[in-house]
C-alpha cells in the first residue's frame, strides 16, 4: 500500500518488539497507524510520537516487519 500521508512510500506491517503491538508505517516518512486502525491522511500519528511514551526512541531498528 502506498502512504497517504506523503505519497512517496510504502506503507508496512511491522510489530514494535518491545511491546509487541503491531503496526502499520511508511517506510519513507515514518507516519504510523495501529494495525486496527484504517490507514487515511488524516489519521497517522509520527513513529517516533508514538513510541517515545513507550521508552524507545523510534529507530527502525526497534521494530521487526511482518507480512
């Protein structure tokens, strides 16, 4: 799936290892949606937003991709 947000990458499933929680995120410009949630452009929230309330610091390396 192609990102709404910025229209330049590729939007993919991955899980945040150390919570488990598996997510959707562009690989270009980092916007995130939960797995649960409907991926549109006005919906997304920033990677590294969304897991610095989780005590990581939103690298790549944190997340594991999943098919």
């Amino acid at each position: 799936m192609w990102c709404p947000r910025c229209d330049q990458g590729e939007v993919v499933r991955a899980k945040i290892m150390a919570t488990g929680e598996v997510v959707r995120v562009c690989q270009e410009c980092d916007a995130l949606w939960p797995d649960d949630v409907e991926v549109k452009k006005d919906n997304f929230k920033d990677f590294s937003t969304f897991v610095k309330p989780k005590g990581l610091k939103g690298l790549w390396s944190e997340l594991q991709r999943i098919p």
